[in-house]
C-alpha cells in the first residue's frame, strides 16, 4: 500500500494506482531469457536414425513385413520380390486388404532416397497404413 502526502489534510490516504515498474522487469528479463534461447532450439546435426527408444506401437494380429536391403532387393515376410511384380505379390499376401499394416525396415546403408521410393510405391498401391521399423536402444544416460 502507498502513500500520499495530502496539502490540505493531515492524514495519509491511500493510493490505489499499480506499480508496473517490477512487471516491466520481469517482462524484459523474460524477453532476454527467450531471445538467447531461441537460437539453442535450432540445431544442425547429423542423423542416425535406426534406433529409437520410444515405445513401440502395438502391432496387428498379422502386420506384413517389407524389407529393403543393402543391395536394394525387396522382400515381403521372407521371400523376395521383384520390383516389377511387388505391388501384385503385396496384394497377394495381404488377399487385397489395403487397411493391412505395412512394416517397412531397410538397411541402414540403404539411401534415403530409395527407402521414399518403397513407400511411395507402397502408397500408391492403396495401403496407407505404413510405419518404419528401427531398432530398440536403450535410453541414453
């Protein structure tokens, strides 16, 4: 509570006007704060990918596995399949279910590039329901 000197009366009366003067510090220490940080939430890095440590996602009864190797051969469970006739030896393992759940996996060496083209080839199949593998890891410490 604040208090004003009064010329006509003796007595303090009480003044109801805020002090923003703290506010305005904490605001402006806040802003400082926020200013220094922002550059620390970008970060250039290299990425490693295929490990996780998220918990994985409950599958389907009967997921389909899809694998790219290294020498960029595909294979859907264990047998492989050529790239010419995929789509039709996907369709055939699912019986043309396209809610089926894909597990897609490829090799570490495998490019970027390639690993887009299996899904996008997986997509414009029908099935939607496409999700990386990776390996589990533990938490890092």
């Amino acid at each position: 509570m604040a208090g004003r000197i009064s010329e006509s009366s003796g007595d303090l009366d009480e003044n109801s006007e805020i002090n923003v003067t703290p506010f305005i510090d904490v605001m402006l220490v806040l802003l400082i704060i926020f200013m220094v940080a922002a550059p620390l939430a970008t970060v250039d890095m290299k990425v490693d990918l295929p490990q996780s440590v998220a918990k994985p996602t409950p599958r389907d009864d009967k997921p389909i596995f899809v694998t790219l190797k290294a020498d960029l051969t595909l294979a859907i469970g264990n047998e492989e399949a050529p790239r010419e006739a995929f789509v039709a030896e996907l369709n055939r393992i699912t019986g043309g279910n396209t809610e089926t759940r894909v597990l897609l996996r490829a090799d570490r060496l495998v490019d970027y590039g390639e690993l887009m083209t299996v899904m996008n080839l997986i997509q414009n199949a029908g099935y939607g329901k496409i999700a990386l593998v990776g390996l589990e890891a533990a938490p890092a410490r």
